[in-house]
C-alpha cells in the first residue's frame, strides 16, 4: 500500500484516536485478547457542562449537533527561516466539524461479514465530522500549479466509559501536497492524491480491515491485526481532535498514544504535550465572541466592585502534537481548547477554537480559528 508523503498525513490529520482498557459488552477487557495496555489515556465527556458523566447523553443522540465553523488562513514563511527554494500559497479556507451521536447497527450489510454480529446488536456510538477546502498555487522559478484542495472524514466510536474505542472511520483526501525541499522542477514539488479510505474496526477492537481506492482505480483491501498489543491506548486518526479534548488539558499535561493511519500505513505513535502557548489578542476576542454567541462563554465586563473593565476573553490551554520517530518528528501542530475551569460547571464545553498546522520544508502554516458554533 502506497503510503502519504508526511504533509498530507497532516493535511489529512486536520481534518478530522481508543484505549484498550474496556471493551463493550462483558464489561472487562476479555474480548480484547487479554493484553494489558501499558500507557492508558484517561479520556472524560469535556464536551458536556459535567465532564464525570462518561456516557452518552440522551440529547445528544436525539438529533443535537455540536457543528463548529472554522477560517483556516496561511501564513508564509517570510521571516527568513523558510523554504527559500520555492514556496506555497494558500487561499482562505474554510473547515467545519459536525460532532453528534447515533444508533449503530453491528449486523448491516455495510459491515464486513466476518465482524457482523451472529444476532441483533446495536449500539450507540459518537459520530465526528470533519471538512476541509482550500485552494491555492505552488511556484517554483516562474513554474505555477494552482490546485484546490478538499480532505472529508467520518468516525465513529463509543463513549468516554469506552475510552473512545474506534469502530470505523472513513477519508476522501484529495491533497495537492509539497513533497520535496529544494525541487528541481515544478513537478517535483508536488505530489497529488485523490484517494478513499474505509476502515472498519472489529468489535472487540483487536482488528481493522482498511479498503483503499484511488481515483479510477479498484479497492484495495488490507487487514491490520493485534490492535491490543500496542503500547499506548489506541485510537483512530480521524478522531484526534476529540481524543485530545477528552483529556486531562492542562500546560503539564503529557500523554502518549497511539493512532490508527490508513493514509501512512499503518499505526503511528504520538505524543501529546501541554504548551504555555497563548492567543494572539485578536484571534481570543474573535473566538470569545463565538462561544458568547452560543451561551459558552460569559464575558468579564465588571470588576468585584462594579467598575467596567475590559473582558480578558475565554481561558485557553493549547496542546502539542508530535509524531515520535522519523521525519515526522520535528513537525509539531499545535491546537488550543478552552480550558476546563470547573469539572461540574464546563461553560466552554472545551471547545477546540484554534488549530496551527506547519507546512512541511518550511513553506508556512495553516491556522485555523474559530468562527461560529
């Protein structure tokens, strides 16, 4: 199976990860091959005003949505620190997140025989959406290539209580992506990828069948198998966000987890690290703005004593995502939450309002920003 240059299995990442310690049904981990996870992400319900529940509630499987609507902007590389062989732009994007949840049924004929239930069975998962389009040109000497590009993703998985175990996911990437630093010609710069990836997770959680298309081509079909051995809780690509929100977000937080990625072949291991990193002024007003637009945040006008002062904006804690080992290792996105104050009164619901993701070979960033919820 082909495998993504590095950019794209970020580009995709962002348009979007279950640990092994509970599996459903019996309630222990029997069904999971009897593997003991070594590094278990402990994930809570940050989305709901009380973390500790750690089910699904009852509104959110009855047609409640939680859609967020995000600008996505590029900034180059003009400090001088960049590419200075060719360069990149980007035009402004747009990306948007549908979170909500719903029944699943294990005996569709949409679910690979071999882990259809023998009876009915169904069961409520979470289901996360992302979409993401973008336009832009790459140039090298006086050589263009425009391109618009759009990456789309599904995942589903259960419940906080569940640790967010995958049960399928699914990615149309078409990316026009840089893939060397110093190109000889225009078309070295680049590589494009119009491709499908179905990934269906066995109940147990122990094995995924990832079927791959590429444009005009047939499905290819792999199997990855002893999901249960890995070493850190393992999670599926196109859930990262979410994954991270239901953390302990803190600037100390530091995790290690595994992710299931059909694009890069396989599994990853990453790690995620709190990071002092803060808003700039203007991105927090704007994004305080949308959470107050929705009741998710209460702007600070007052002081104790009745005085006006200026409103400091939402409370934010921003996360590192690193990618241990290979080129991937020195790129590092960065996304920031509204930060948990209060376990049993979560205004903010941890809302992810910004998200930077660094082009490769030092061509610039991707940010996107809150817009509206």
């Amino acid at each position: 199976m082909k495998k993504f240059p590095k950019f794209t299995v970020i580009f995709a990442a962002a348009t979007a990860m279950v640990t092994l310690a509970g599996c459903m049904g019996a309630g222990n981990c029997s069904g999971c091959g009897g593997s003991k996870v070594t590094n278990t992400a402990l994930t809570n319900s940050n989305w709901y005003i009380q973390t500790g529940y750690k089910g699904i509630q009852p509104y959110f499987i009855n047609g409640e949505h939680e859609t967020l609507v995000y600008e996505v902007k590029f900034d180059g590389a003009n400090d001088g620190k960049g590419n200075g062989n060719y360069k990149i732009e980007y035009s402004d994007g747009a990306f948007t997140t549908d979170f909500y949840a719903f029944e699943y049924d294990w005996n569709s004929t949409s679910v690979p025989e071999a882990y259809r239930a023998e009876e009915t069975k169904k069961e409520v998962l979470y289901c996360y959406k992302t979409e993401l389009s973008i336009s832009g040109k790459i140039t090298v000497g006086k050589a263009e290539k425009e391109f618009s590009d759009s990456v789309k993703t599904v995942s589903y998985f259960r419940s906080a209580y569940y640790s967010l175990q995958p049960v399928y996911s699914w990615q149309e990437i078409k990316s026009t992506s840089p893939a060397a630093y110093r190109p000889a010609t225009l078309e070295a710069a680049y590589e494009e990828h119009d491709v499908v990836y179905e990934n269906y997770y066995n109940y147990a959680c122990t094995e995924v069948t990832s079927v791959k298309t590429e444009k005009d081509g047939e499905p290819e079909t792999e199997t990855y198998g002893k999901l249960n051995k890995t070493a850190n809780s393992l999670f599926d690509n196109s859930s990262l966000y979410t994954v991270i929100r239901s953390l302990k977000l803190s600037s100390g937080l530091s995790q290690t987890i595994n992710l299931f990625n059909a694009a890069s072949g396989g599994i990853s291991t990453i790690k995620l690290a709190g990071s002092g990193s803060e808003l700039e002024k203007d991105e927090l007003t704007a994004v305080s703005s949308a959470l107050a637009a929705k009741n998710l945040y209460v702007p600070v006008k007052k002081d104790d004593e009745g005085n006006e002062i200026e409103d400091k904006g939402v409370s934010t804690v921003a996360v590192t995502i690193g990618y241990d080992g290979g080129e991937m290792s020195g790129t590092t996105q960065t996304v920031w939450y509204a930060a948990l104050d209060d376990a049993d009164n979560n205004t903010s619901r941890c809302t992810m309002v910004k998200l930077a993701i660094p082009v490769s070979f030092g061509l610039g960033t991707l940010n996107f920003t809150l817009k509206e919820v």
